[in-house]
C-alpha cells in the first residue's frame, strides 16, 4: 500500500470511528488520536496501522459511557419523565395502528368511530370505581387544604394529562388485540370491544390514580424510601403504617397497614422549608 492510501486509509478510519464519539468530546478525542498516529507513523506506518485498529473500539466504550451516564442520570422520579414515557408508549402505538392500511381504514370507518366513543365512555365511567380502589380519594393529602391555586391546578393538569394519554394508550392497544381474534369471532367485535374498554380501562385508570397517590403533592414527584414504622400489635394504640418521604423535603406521606377508626386513610405531613436542608445532594 502506497503511503498515499495508507493515509487516505487512516484518515477514514479517523472519520467513521469519530462519528461514534460523543459530540462534546468529539474534538478531544480526534486530536488525541491524530497527535499519536502520527507520532507512530513517522517511526513505523505499519505500527500506525495497528494503532489504527483500536480506533472504533475506543469510540464504541465512549459512546457506551455516555449512554450509561445520560440513563443513570435520567429522573425516573419526576413528572416530567412520565409524561414523557406515556407520550413515547403512545405514539409507538398510534404508529403501529396508522402504518397498517388495514386498521387505519377501519379506524377510520363507522366501527372505528363508535369503538372509540365506547372506550372513552367507558373510561369515564371507570373513574369512580377507580378512585375508590386505589384509595385516591381517602388520601389527606390531596385535599387542597394547604396547597396554592398554582400546586392545585399543577396536580389537575398532570392528572388529566396522565388520564388522556393512558386512556389513548389502551385504546390503541384494545384495538389490536380486536383485530388478533380469529375470524369466527368477529361478529362479536362490538361485545368484544366493549369488554376490551372494561378491562383495559380498569387496569389504566386504576394505575393513574394509584401513581398519582404515591406521589408529592406539592412538585408531584414519585415519593421514596418507604420505610415500615411499628408493629402490628401497635395498631389500635400507636402506629403500625408505612412511611414514605419526597426527596425534596416537602413531606413525608404515612400509609396505615390496617385501617383504624384513628388511622383510616393515608396521611400527609407537610414539612417546613428548614427541613429541606437534609435533602439536598
């Protein structure tokens, strides 16, 4: 090989493997590579060339610990990311029922209008029963007492917007579900989608308010820490609940074990601002 190509050959290299590294190092690590390289090569172009060989399994462990660094430093805590998470579940699901001609010609149709009315029908009539299970109503601390209009409606806005974007969620779901049942089931498909919005319904809604239970009533962020406070021959006298802290230092939420004539419903201990202190990294 000429040294012509062998540069030619080089610099490729440089090129592809510096496409891989991570842009805000990107720089460094091209100068870093071309300063040794070169420094090879004017002793030995053929040590450069297997000095070369090492360039892409460089770049392939930067990128790696760059992916690792950005998912452990992603918030799964946060509202933020759950909103997030449910916008991406529902545009994967949108995309795999639109990219069908099929199912977004019967989407489209009477049948498709009349399986969606059901489903959101159906998921607003599930709210109650939902409500009711997953304790969301019982919980003091969401009652508004002490919360601002702005923590009031911050919490409105995040809970429609998790209600929506489930409910969409197992819509499209319950659809492809719909069209896996074999053909002698398809003069069923009214009664079918009817029991698919149940279900799905059921199980959707009753996450949503079950999340937003476990949660910071003031930045809405997922509570942690849970820790178990007494025993259960502590229940009619003292405490027998589990204890679970946001990471904030807004409060603390109390969840009794067994429900008491004292302690019946879940509870919420609002700290002040000097404890947040303790809280910060």
């Amino acid at each position: 090989m000429s040294p012509h190509d062998q540069m030619h050959r080089l610099h490729r290299m440089l090129r592809i493997a510096g496409a891989i590294v991570p842009k805000g190092r990107r720089s460094t690590w091209h100068a870093e590579w071309v300063a040794e390289i070169s420094y090879v090569y004017l002793d030995d172009p053929a040590a450069a060339d297997s000095l070369a060989q090492g360039l892409l399994p460089d770049a392939i462990s930067l990128r790696k610990l760059d992916l690792q660094h950005r998912w452990e430093s992603i918030d799964w805590r946060s509202p933020a990311v759950c909103i997030k998470f449910l916008t991406g579940c529902l545009a994967v699901l949108f995309a795999i029922n639109f990219l069908q001609p099929h199912v977004r010609h019967l989407l489209s149709s009477i049948w498709g209008v009349w399986t969606f009315g059901t489903f959101v029908t159906l998921a607003i009539f599930a709210v109650p029963s939902t409500v009711v299970v997953s304790g969301y109503g019982a919980c003091e601390a969401y009652r508004g007492d002490a919360a601002s209009a702005w923590q009031r409606f911050a919490r409105w806005r995040f809970l429609i917007t998790k209600f929506v974007l489930a409910a969409l969620c197992g819509y499209f779901l319950a659809v492809q579900v719909i069209l896996l049942l074999p053909p002698v089931l398809k003069p069923l498909e009214g009664g079918l989608a009817i029991a698919c919005g149940l279900i799905f319904n059921a199980f959707t809604m009753t996450w949503v308010f079950t999340d937003q239970r476990q949660r910071c009533p003031t930045c809405m962020r997922s509570l942690r820490h849970p820790a178990h406070m007494g025993v259960p021959s502590w229940s009619l006298l003292h405490a027998n609940a589990t204890e679970e802290m946001c990471d904030q230092g807004h409060g603390l939420l109390h969840q009794p074990e067994w429900r008491t004539s004292w302690f019946e419903n879940a509870r919420w201990v609002q700290l002040d601002r000097t404890w947040r202190e303790l809280f910060r990294d």
